[in-house]
C-alpha cells in the first residue's frame, strides 16, 4: 500500500494524518475545486474522511504497477486530497503523460483494470475515465505533464494543504451551498464561482511569493 507523501510542493509542507460576477469556470477547474457540473446526483458534502488518501494509495499502486513509465505522475487532487477538508466523497486521480497519442499507451493498461474511457468528455486537455460499473465512485484524469491544465488542480490542491484558514472558509461555502442547490448543479457552480475565481487569485498569489512548483509525484 501506498501512502500520499506530506508535500505540496517547494515553500510548504504539511502534516499527514493521512463581488463582480466572474466569467463561468472552465470545467477542468470546477472539478479540481470539487464543484459539480451536472445536476443529475444531490449534491453531498461530507466530514473529511482519513480512508481517502488510503484508498488513493491503494488505487495509485495499482495504477503505477498497470502503466509504468507511461505515467509521468499519478497524483490524488481535488478536495478529497486536502487534510481536513470537507469534500464529495469522490477520489480524483490526475495521471500526467508526455503525449496524448498513442492512446493506447494508458487506455488499454486503464481498460485492463476495468476504468471506462469517457470518449465524449467534451474536454480536450485531458482524457477521461470512471470506475468499472458497480465500483466506488473514481475519476481519473490524464493529461499532458506541464500543460496549464494539469498544473492548475496541483497549484489549488498544495494553496488549500498550506492555508487551513482558506480550506476551512472553502468547506463553509460548499456545505451552504449545498444545502441551498442540493439538486442543482448549475445553480450551485455559479453561486460558487466568485469564491472559486477568488480562491485561484491568491493560489496563484502564492505561487509567486513562494516560487511553488510541484513536489514528487504521489505514486
């Protein structure tokens, strides 16, 4: 078993137990952020829960083990990879590759393992894939090591480890919310996305102060 190491990244490190109406986000932000794109499910924030970093060891080793070194990182993002922070209870798994093609590299090891390659994800910085039917609910996210795109969900995920104050302010927001749009998806991303904007500003704020770039990969 894997465990998720205590860094995030140059300038912090942290201890593992395990306004005006802003443009609207782009998606592969929303998720890094943990905000819900669909209205389909309620939407649920729960208590941080020890058992995910876990649970992503588990995942990230076996994922290390199928792909090798076609996976330049395998890295556990969004809320769930932020001590303490209340969170959909959904592991975010981010695989960094040199090149998107072939695909074959990384869809036949992922499809081997039973995860289902998302074709019509209409995002076309990363390739997408779920959980095999009748499993715990898991995204994996590939995309291109260095891009912008794959940067960003490491950058808020080390920005919320390093500032308790802001991670705790994050899971007010994402609890009121929730109770106010529990089925609405849309509603509750655009009451978010001044908070979310917000919260990107001072990662990014950060970043520079400190010089942050990412640490090791997580598996």
């Amino acid at each position: 078993m894997l465990e998720t190491r205590g860094s995030a990244g140059k300038g912090c490190t942290f201890p593992v137990t395990v306004s005006r109406r802003r443009p609207r986000l782009p998606s592969w932000i929303l998720e890094a952020m943990e905000v819900p794109t669909t209205s389909r499910r309620r939407i649920e924030i729960v208590d941080y829960n020890p058992a995910w970093p876990v649970l992503f060891g588990e995942l990230a080793q076996t994922l290390r083990a199928a792909l090798g070194a076609v996976a330049l990182r395998i890295d556990h993002i969004g809320s769930t990879a932020v001590p303490g922070l209340a969170a959909k209870p959904v592991i975010d798994v981010q695989i960094s590759v040199a090149a998107f093609e072939p695909i074959e590299a990384f869809k036949d090891p992922l499809e081997r393992l039973g995860y289902v390659y998302r074709a019509d994800n209409p995002e076309r910085t990363k390739r997408y894939f779920r959980e095999a039917p009748g499993s715990r609910r898991t995204h994996l996210h590939v995309r291109r090591a260095g891009s912008f795109s794959q940067q960003i969900p490491l950058l808020l995920r080390d920005y919320l480890r390093c500032h308790a104050q802001a991670a705790a302010e994050f899971a007010i927001v994402k609890r009121r919310l929730a109770g106010q749009f529990p089925f609405d998806g849309a509603g509750y991303t655009d009451a978010k996305t001044p908070y979310v904007w917000d919260i990107i500003r001072r990662a990014d704020e950060w970043a520079q102060l400190e010089g942050w770039e990412p640490g090791p990969s997580d598996a």
